[in-house]
C-alpha cells in the first residue's frame, strides 16, 4: 500500500495485519518505511517495507518488480498516498495552479501510474481488491448542494473527485475479473494533513479501507463508501 508509514496508511497496515495478511509498507523515504514496519512488527504480523514515491515511474515499476520477485502476486492494493496544496481552505479564484497540478501529480496521475503497474500482479490473485482512499471533499453533490458548508480546497477536494472517476472506470474494465475495486471515505482524522486537527484517530479512519480490502466475493465494487455505507457521488 502506498503512503503506509504513519497516519491513515499506517492504521490500515496494522489492521490488514491483524487479519493475517502479509502488508508491504511502501514509503517515499527509506528511513521512515523501515522505522514502520520496525515499530509494526514489533506488535506481530508480516511487514515488508518497499520504497516507492508514486510520482516517480522508475520508483514505482522497481517496486512493482520485487513484489513480483518475492510473491508473484499481489492480492491487496491500498492507494492511500495523497497530499494537498494547503491547510486552509479558499476560494476557487486564488488557487495556485502550480500548487494545483503538484497535487494532482500524487493523488491522480500517481494512483493511475500505480494501479496500472501493479495490476498484472493482481490479475493474479484469486481475489484483488484495491482501495483507493478519498474523502468527502470529493463529492461533486455535496458541494453542489444549496445549503452546502463544505470548503473548497479546489485542489484537493477536485483531486479526490477525480480519483472516485478513476475508480469507476477501472472498476468498469474489470468488472468480469476477480479483481473489486472501491473508493473510501476515512473521515477527518487528525494527521499531518490537516495538521492533526481532526476529530476521528487514524485506527477510527482505517477502519472503512481494511473492510473493503478484505470484502468478499458477493462485496461491491465501483462504490464510494463510509464506514456507514454508500456516499453521493
């Protein structure tokens, strides 16, 4: 999974582990993936750290390489890596395009050089999930609603709304394979994002991406989802 070395992504390493799976921590910086799955394996279960910086396509078919050498498949794809331009939200009108298009390079352009890459691996699963985690900023009706409070963040909030589309056109290609692939909503979880002021943990938030991870047969697939259901679009 990507961005697995703290916050969200290191919740759902822990939890996937506590379901008997094998997690491959991937991180942009060595130091802080080793010191992950250090500090995870110390509680028990199977860590594997795996450098990857999801805007850099050597980095990531390297990746995908010795996951290939080591497993030969990969059952389990977390896209959890995501930046954004800003702590504070503003009007569309001053939003820094440069600022704009650097976070578009992690959380769209990254999760689709990502998925794209490992999913020979996970046409190989008996069962591949992938979970792309979003937010709520993403929909498109929220906002659009009259009475709406969300804020703007533009770039980020666009962001996410761009990777729901991309989880439906991927679940669209392959919705007559074993793969399902779904989009989450962890909630506003206190992080380094949002400068840790959050009102869930990141174990509450992880919650709702190691269920669909794990989702069955008869699961869902192409949804946007919370820990109480589905979410509009």
């Amino acid at each position: 999974m990507t961005g697995a070395n703290k916050g969200i992504g290191l919740e759902i390493a822990r939890g996937l582990a506590q379901h008997g799976c094998a997690v491959l921590v991937s991180s942009r910086d060595p130091s802080r993936g080793e010191e992950a799955v250090a500090a995870l394996s110390a509680e028990g279960g199977e860590f594997h750290h795996v450098r990857l910086d999801v805007t850099d396509e050597s980095s990531i078919a390297e990746a995908a390489r010795w996951i290939d050498d080591r497993f030969g498949r990969l059952d389990i794809l977390v896209n959890n890596a995501g930046i954004t331009d800003s702590p504070v939200s503003g009007p569309p009108s001053e939003t820094d395009v440069a600022a704009m298009r650097t976070v578009y390079e992690t959380n769209v352009f990254g999760v689709v050089a990502v998925t794209n890459a490992m999913l020979p691996l996970l046409r190989r699963s008996p069962a591949g999930r992938i979970v792309n985690v979003s937010s709520r900023l993403a929909s498109i009706s929220g906002h659009a609603a009259p009475d709406s409070t969300m804020p703007a963040f533009l770039a980020y909030g666009s962001s996410k709304s761009a990777l729901n589309a991309i989880t439906v056109q991927y679940a669209k290609e392959l919705r007559q394979t074993a793969i399902k692939i779904n989009a989450v909503e962890p909630g506003h979880c206190a992080t380094d994002l949002n400068g840790h002021r959050g009102a869930r943990t990141p174990a509450q938030g992880a919650k709702v991406a190691v269920d669909l991870a794990l989702v069955g047969e008869d699961g869902p697939t192409a949804g946007y989802f919370d820990e109480n259901g589905p979410l509009p679009w």
